[in-house]
C-alpha cells in the first residue's frame, strides 16, 4: 500500500462538509482509487485556517509515515492575510525541499489557486505566477486552478462563498483526478 497525502487548508480539509470522510476531496480521490482497485492510501493532511508558514511548521507531522506522493493545496489564506507572493513562494518551495529531502522519490502535485476577483493589480498576477514557477521548478503535476469551475458558483459552495460544497468537490475531484492518475 502507498501513501498520498493531500496535505493544505481548509481547502483539502472539507470545512463545512456534512460528512469529511466521505465528501472532501482527498475522500473523493479515494473513491476514485478504490474504484480502479489502485494500491494507494488517501491521508487529508488538511487544516482549516492553515497558511503557507503554519504548512512549514506542521509538515514533520504528516511526513512521520512513508509518503509516495505528495499533493500541495496551500497559499489562499497567505493572500487573505496579505502576506507577499514572495513570501507564499519561499514557505511554499521550503515545503518541497523537505518532502523532497525525507522522501527522494516522492511523486509531488501542486494545487494552484487563482486570487479572488476583488484584489486587483500586479500582487494577483505576482500571486498567479508563484504556482507556475513552483511547478516547473520542482517538476510537480499541476492543477492550474483548484477552484477552477466551482468558485463564484453559489450552488456550488457553501454560504460563505469561500468554501465548495459537496457537489463542489465533486468537480474539483473531476478536475483533479486526471492530474493525479499518471503519478499512480
């Protein structure tokens, strides 16, 4: 059995899902999984809330079992709070290097994020950017946009239009299995 761990915010940790277990997206990747009769374990190594220097900080936990492949979601909440792309890039390409440094083979996906509509200008574009550079860098699969397809959409995220609901994920799972299956 091989481990991937989702590892991001609120994001990958279903916040405000009925039911984690069964509808977030690391769950749906396992139903996915299952479904192929695939030899991977689905860990959600998500944490509502988290930034990209709280990842940095937490990651010695979720890393203390062998990880096969690692899929990243973090840096929204960096934006939220006003951190510099510059920063979110660093914190984000320090996670890399120790997943890369404790697991040599380790197979890595990047989840990017696009900046919300309401931040305009050069730091959303300097904030798009980082994702792109981080996957060419370090050779990650890469979603463009995790969101792609459900932010904005009222149906598709729960009240606080921040977060995706059950058939958001869904989706998202759509989008994102086909990134993932060639690193199985």
């Amino acid at each position: 059995m091989y481990n991937i761990l989702f590892f991001g915010d609120s994001l990958t940790a279903g916040y405000g899902l009925k039911n984690v277990k069964t509808e977030s997206l690391p769950a749906l990747v396992q139903q996915k999984i299952d479904a192929e009769k695939l030899p991977y374990h689905v860990i959600n190594g998500g944490l509502s809330g988290d930034n990209t220097a709280g990842g940095l900080l937490r990651l010695d936990y979720w890393t203390n079992r062998p990880i096969h492949i690692f899929v990243l979601e973090l840096g929204v909440n960096d934006i939220i709070r006003g951190i510099s792309p510059q920063t979110t890039f660093k914190n984000l390409q320090a996670i890399i290097d120790k997943v890369k440094l404790k697991f040599p083979n380790v197979k890595l996906a990047l989840m990017g994020m696009e900046i919300p509509a309401f931040i305009p200008g050069l730091f959303a574009a300097e904030f798009r950017a980082i994702f792109r550079k981080l996957a060419d860098a370090n050779q990650m699969a890469f979603v463009p946009f995790y969101l792609k397809d459900v932010a904005g959409r009222p149906h598709l995220n729960l009240p606080d239009m921040l977060h995706p609901s059950a058939e958001g994920y869904r989706i998202m799972a759509d989008n994102v299995w086909p990134v993932l299956l060639p690193l199985l």
